[in-house]
C-alpha cells in the first residue's frame, strides 16, 4: 500500500532530509586516502546520534553499521571495515535516518584524492540519472516514467543499470511502496500522486549490469565484472508545483569545492 503525506508531513521530512545532507556532508570532510569505512561510520553515527536523530540502517535486518559504505565495485550495501581508502578510489556513502519521528534516505559518491578520467565520468553520468529521474517525478506520471529515464541516460552513456535492487517510498518508515526501479517502460507502473514520497537512487555500473551478493555477509553487493559503480540518491516528494527534492547535496558539494 502506498502511503501519502500532507504537507506537515512532508515538512518534517525535509527537515530530516535536510540533517541527514549535513551528515553525510561531516562524513564527506573525512573521505581521503589512509582512512578506513569504519572510522568514517563511527564519525557518521556519532553526528547523527549528537543531533537528536537514528541510524536506521543498524541493525536493520542484522545489518551492523548506521552507513553502507561502498568503494569502487561494491555497488551498495557495503559493510564498513577496517578497509583503507586509497588513492583513486571512488566511495559512496549511504545512510538513512529517523528525525523527530521521519525517514530520509539519501546517497553520494566520492572521488578519493584524484580519480580516473572514465570514473570521473561514471560518476558525473549517475549523478546526472538521478536528476533526471527526479524531473520525471511529477502528479500523473507513472514510476516507469522514473525508470525509464534513468536507463536511457545510463545506457546511452555506455553504461548498466542494477536490476536486482530499486528506490522506494520513503518518510513513514525506510522501504515502503512503491518501489523505484532504475530501469523499465514509460507509462507503467503506479500513478504519481500528490502526497507520495520517493528515494530515487541510481545503480550505475561501468560495465555489466550483473551483480553478485557476498555469501559471507549476505549484504555487499559487487559487480561481477569488478568495474566499478556509482549511487546517488535523493528523497524527493510529488507535489502539484512538481518535484520537490527534500535532501541535499548542498553542503556535499560546498565542502569539495572549498577543499
């Protein structure tokens, strides 16, 4: 079922969407060569924990870490670790939280010190689908409005989108209906209604879109080519004026540019 908000509602959840960009923005500082995934979640959690809010995905379903943190061809769900970030590496961090009784969910990709010219592009690639998705987030479009653009745009771009996970609804609780594919047909799938809150999040791989599931931890998600992917993700709301995108990349953002 899927679950529409008012516009108090939707108001509290930007204002979750709105603390959970400056977190990942805190944790963004930290992203550099020498550091490792874990220290990154310990700072990440400890913002969110300090500023009154959850880190909804520890303990979900057993999963250990308030973030996903996942470098080069881990596509998501990575498991911080004591792995070191190095030189070159791309790194996305993705973290969902619960302010003041609302979700948000949202993600971005680093670049760890100076990236290849073809990661750079991957990244510059999925961040665009995500926009581009988000324009098609509109009363009266249907989710495979969604989908279908953030393929097309991949695809002629050279690349692959995941099949196996999606977005979702979001603001009540962090999976709700409906879900959110990254690839699909326009006009199908659910109507967009007024109300309605999504996580639009592209997978984007640089090579196949085949994916293969850790048998150790049951959670990361690689490529199964070892090509690297990107993930960005934004918390947006359907609205009668149009998309209303209720996380941020603007502290991200202020923060690579100044350093």
């Amino acid at each position: 079922m899927i679950l529409l908000k008012t516009k108090e509602e939707i108001a509290l959840i930007r204002d979750a969407g709105q603390l959970l960009g400056k977190c990942i923005a805190e944790v963004g500082k930290h992203v550099r060569p020498g550091i490792t995934t874990a220290y990154l979640d310990q700072i990440g959690e400890q913002y969110i924990r300090d500023h009154g809010a959850k880190p909804l995905c520890k303990g979900f379903e057993g999963f250990p870490s308030a973030f996903c943190i996942s470098v080069n061809e881990v596509v998501v769900h990575g498991i911080p670790s004591e792995l070191f970030l190095k030189e070159g590496d791309n790194v996305s961090i993705d973290c969902v939280i619960e302010y003041n009784g609302y979700v948000a969910d949202s993600s971005y990709t680093f670049a760890v010190g100076e990236v290849k010219p073809e990661v750079r592009r991957l990244m510059k690639v999925t961040r665009e689908a995500l926009y581009i998705g988000l324009d098609q987030c509109k009363v009266g479009n249907r989710v495979g409005d969604i989908s279908h653009a953030v393929q097309m745009h991949c695809e002629k771009n050279g690349y692959s989108v995941v099949r196996e996970l999606c977005g979702h609804g979001v603001g009540f609780k962090m999976h709700e209906d409906p879900s959110v594919p990254n690839f699909g047909v326009k006009g199908t799938g659910p109507l967009l209604k007024e109300g309605m809150v999504l996580a639009v999040e592209p997978m984007v791989c640089m090579g196949s879109k085949n994916v293969v599931f850790s048998k150790e931890d049951g959670w990361t998600c690689s490529t199964r080519d070892r090509k690297p992917a990107a993930h960005y993700e934004h918390t947006v709301a359907i609205t009668p004026e149009g998309p209303d995108i209720l996380t941020t990349f603007d502290f991200i953002e202020k923060n690579i540019k100044e350093s």
